[in-house]
C-alpha cells in the first residue's frame, strides 16, 4: 500500500467547505471516491474544527 500523499488528500477533499469538522471531512473524502487509505486517516483526527485545507494537512501529516 502505498503512503497517502498531500496531493491525494487534497484531492479527496475537493470541494469541502471550511471550516468543517473530522465527519464533514470524511464525509467528503467518501463522495469523492478517496482511497481507503484516505478516510482512514481522517479517521484518527482530533474533533474540532478545521479552518482551511492547511490545518486538515497539518493534522495528517504533522507539517
């Protein structure tokens, strides 16, 4: 398997409205057909609210 890039997180998340929230996150990411691999990481994040795709990245990646 290979590891989830920021260019396919971004990608699976296209078209989200921020700020959002991990569900609304997920939720997205599944309309857009995201890889396993994908939700599976936005499953793991925290319950709050993200402000922008960089705060979503920073949650995943650690950047």
């Amino acid at each position: 398997m290979a590891r989830l890039s920021p260019v396919d997180l971004q990608k699976a998340l296209s078209g989200a409205d921020y700020p959002t929230d991990r569900d609304k996150l997920m939720e997205r990411a599944k309309r857009n057909h995201a890889p396993k691999e994908v939700t599976e990481e936005l499953s793991h994040l925290q319950k709050k609210t993200y402000e922008n795709p960089a705060e979503v990245s920073k949650a995943v990646f650690g950047e």
